[in-house]
C-alpha cells in the first residue's frame, strides 16, 4: 500500500510506477516524473533520495528533458530505481510520507500537468505482427488463399517509420492530402485524404547502452534491451496508402502523424501480465526461437467521440497477447543483420487485431475496407474517421487485486489544409 490515495480503478497502483515526462504552469521545464494514483511524483525533486550503487553517482539523469539518459543506464539502474521508488511510496516509509515540505515540492497533480513527449525518438521501426490483421487485409486485397505473404510466418515483418511526426496524446492530427489513384484506369489526382485510419498498436522503447554496430541482440539478452511500453496510434491514409506502397511499402500514408500514450510502463510493472503466446507454426528459425511465457496479457479499447458530441462509443476491444511475434522477436530480428539501436529508438507491432470483429483494431477492418458501415449510434455511421472525430485508446493489465494502465493515447483530426490552386 502506498501512502498516496490510489483508487481501486485507478491505472496507477504502487504495482505500476510508470515514467513520463511533464511540465506545470508554476515550471514550464519539462522534467520526469512517476504518476502514482492521480499525482505525479517530480523526480528533480527527490533524486538525493536515490542513493543506491548505480544511481548514487547518477542523480542528474533525473533533471533530464527527456528519459533518454535514464534508459541509457541499463537494467540494474532501472531495477534499483523501482524498489527505491516503491519504498518512498509504501505507506511504511516515512522519508516522503512524514516531511511535508518535500512532499508539496515533489508532488503535482495529473490534471495540473502538461505531459511531454517521454524521449527523443531517434528512429522508429513499425512490424506487422498480427496475425489476424495480416490475414484480414490480405484477404481484402489479394483474396483468401493469398491473404499472407510467403515470408510472413518465417520473420516479423516491417518498415522504418518517421520518429519527427510521433506526437504525444491530446495532439491534434491534421487530415493529410497526398496522391492517389481510385480508379486504375485513370491518373492518379492530388488531393485530402478520404479514406483516414486509426491503427491500435503497442510501442517499446529502447534502454541500455545499445548494441554495437554488428552486433545483434539475442533472444538471451533482449531484456537488457527494452525499458517499457506505451500504446500507439498509427494514423493511416488508405487511399495514398493503395497507391503508394508497391513496391517499397508505406511512406506518406504513414509519416504524418503517430500519436504515444504519455506514461512508459516497464518491462518489470509488466512482469505479472506475461502470458503464452500464439502457436507458431512452422516453427521459427533458431535465433527467433522463444521461450514461453513469450507476449503480455494487455487488454485494449479504443473509442470514437464524433465531433460536437459528448457521447464516446466504444468501436474495439483488442489484447496484445493476440499478437504473433512478440516484441522480443521483433527486437531480435530488427538487429539480426548487425543493426545497432541506441536508447529511445521505438519500435512497434503493428495493428493489434483479434479473430472476431469487435477485435479488429483498424477501421479499414472494422468497416471491411468501408463496405459494410459501423454502426456507432442511430443514424450515426463511420466508414472512416471524419474530421472532427476523436480516437482515444486505453489499456491496462488486470492483475490480483490492482490495475497496471498507460493512460489515454488520444488525437483529434482537423481538417486538410486548402490544396493549391
């Protein structure tokens, strides 16, 4: 128990203790914090207290902008932060709990808070790990018994994204235009985006030293790797998205606009959620190998609130263990060839899609590329997203007795920008 007022609904429980980065109207610096029921613990403000043997001679990485550094110390820092951080907050502890001047100097309110980006993102891989997502665009596109590609079941599939356009929940998300070509048997025109999508995804960040130039990260090591998650939101242009991707796959469709969750939850938070992963059949080549259990039971949402409405309605409901390379797999491939990754690189695993419909985590799939309409309300459709139109995803672990969430990855779309006469 901590001594902070932690609800039983809250995403926040002393179990959780994710890092992010925030400002206050009072210190517009950004800095990191801890949020911990609805506050966030300001960590510039109580970094002597991290005394032990790999922080001790590292407390300004708390001063920090960005998590960058943090993430740079590697896991034993990362370890030695959390037990310090769930001692402070025990209720048993007294150091925080009993010295009231320091707790009104460490202590912001969430809703007092603007939150900032949690690192800066060198580069950023997005996969295409789901399974039933692959099978659903691939039967849409080439036909049932060419929905998967032949390489699909022997390595995650990806591409490298754009990290300058990743923006943090609440950003506003302006509707692209681009080029593009709806009937083949004309030129292709320029103009706004008409067929505009969300993706449901996870992201992991990047910690530790990095690996050296040729030097891949094993299925052995590939912990030391990742520091922890957010949920992501792909935004995707359909339409530009047909048209430009053969033969190199997305560019414009993609590099607009990708929207984080705020709250890094770690790998250690998550050690509870881990759970068996899909079969994979045929098995994978040696170094892809995993050990069970290999993927984290997450359950997602993801809710469209039209625009000028106050009624928000749920159109997913999705889990990461659906998805079948885990992110231990897609960081292992990523480096495979000697790829070296450095601290707050991202990568992600693509649209989180289950079997049933309810689960599909894109609107290209819920709405089966626009040909059978969701029905959101009474005379209230959605083919794809509308300007206007809000998207907010959450997710959270159940565990005994606490939840482990990420807070709200949310984006507004705006419209287009006028096209040039």
């Amino acid at each position: 128990m901590s001594f902070i007022e932690v609800s039983s609904g809250s995403h926040f429980p002393l179990q959780n203790l994710p890092y992010g980065i925030f400002s206050t109207n009072d210190n517009a610096q950004p800095r990191i914090g801890v949020a911990i029921g609805t506050t966030i613990l300001d960590l510039s403000a109580v970094k002597h207290l991290f005394d032990g043997p790999h922080l001790n001679q590292n407390q300004n990485v708390f001063e920090e902008a960005t998590l960058n550094r943090f993430m740079s110390l590697g896991k034993p820092a990362w370890k030695e932060a959390r037990q310090r951080l769930q001692e402070l907050l025990s209720d048993s502890c007294t150091t925080l709990k009993d010295n009231d001047e320091l707790r009104k100097k460490a202590f912001v309110e969430q809703n007092e808070a603007k939150m900032h980006l949690p690192a800066q993102i060198g580069d950023y891989t997005d996969f295409y790990c789901s399974k039933e997502h692959a099978m659903n665009v691939g039967t849409m596109f080439r036909g049932k018994d060419n929905a998967l590609n032949p390489n699909w079941l022997h390595l995650p599939v990806g591409y490298h994204g754009r990290a300058s356009s990743i923006v943090i929940s609440g950003t506003d998300i302006r509707r692209p235009n681009g080029q593009t070509c709806p009937d083949e048997s004309k030129p292709p025109t320029f103009g706004n985006c008409k067929l505009l999508d969300f993706e449901l995804e996870m992201a992991c960040f990047i910690g530790g030293p990095g690996n050296q130039q040729g030097e891949p990260i094993t299925m052995d090591t590939a912990d030391e790797y990742m520091f922890g998650v957010v949920i992501m939101n792909d935004w995707s242009a359909r339409d530009i998205q047909k048209w430009e991707y053969v033969p190199l796959g997305p560019f414009n469709a993609k590099n607009f606009g990708t929207t984080l969750s705020p709250w890094v939850v770690t790998m250690d938070a998550l050690e509870s959620s881990l759970c068996d992963g899909p079969t994979q059949d045929p098995k994978p080549l040696s170094y892809l190998t995993r050990q069970e259990p290999s993927t984290f039971d997450i359950d997602l949402q993801v809710a469209l609130k039209p625009n000028n409405s106050s009624k928000e309605y749920i159109i997913c409901k999705s889990n990461l263990k659906y998805v079948y390379w885990s992110l231990k797999q897609m960081l292992v491939h990523h480096t495979v060839t000697g790829c070296n990754l450095r601290p707050g690189d991202l990568f992600a695993t693509g649209t989180i899609s289950g079997s049933t419909p309810e689960s599909y985590g894109s609107m290209l799939e819920l709405s089966w590329r626009g040909t059978k309409p969701l029905e959101l309300d009474e005379n209230l459709t959605r083919k794809f997203i509308e300007d206007g139109d809000t998207i907010t995803m959450t997710g959270f672990y159940q565990g005994d007795g606490f939840k482990i969430g990420f807070g709200q990855c949310t984006g507004k779309i705006i419209p287009a920008l006028p096209l040039p006469k």
